[in-house]
C-alpha cells in the first residue's frame, strides 16, 4: 500500500487543522515533526513513527480519523 499516495489527499487539504489535532491528542509532537513537504511524506512519517511508536500502518488508521 502507497501510504504517501494516500495520505497525500484529503487530509493534506487541511493539513494545518489535522496538525493541531494531532498536536492535541499527541502532546510530545512538535510542529517539526509535522512538518509536511511536498514530496517529503514519508521523511514525516518516519518521524511520527519514532515519536509515537506506531507502523506505518497504525499511522495510517490515525489520519484516517482525523
């Protein structure tokens, strides 16, 4: 599964609101770790996977909740 092709839709939109969200329910993140460039999603993704302990997979559920 193409999880940057995925997650490169919707919920990059809005991405500034999803951030805060996830800000919210992740307090130990930081707006570095959620820095988005385009075509540097899985460079956030391995952060976020660091950070929080989660797979990719686990990572992608999460967005899909936002």
């Amino acid at each position: 599964m193409d999880y940057q092709t995925e997650l490169t839709g919707p919920i990059m939109v809005n991405w500034d609101e999803h951030k805060d969200k996830l800000i919210q329910k992740y307090p130990k993140l930081t707006e570095k770790d959620l820095d988005f460039k385009e075509g540097k999603m899985n460079e956030m993704l391995g952060r976020l996977q660091i950070k929080l302990g989660k797979t990719r997979k686990e990572l992608h559920k999460l967005f899909a909740t936002l």
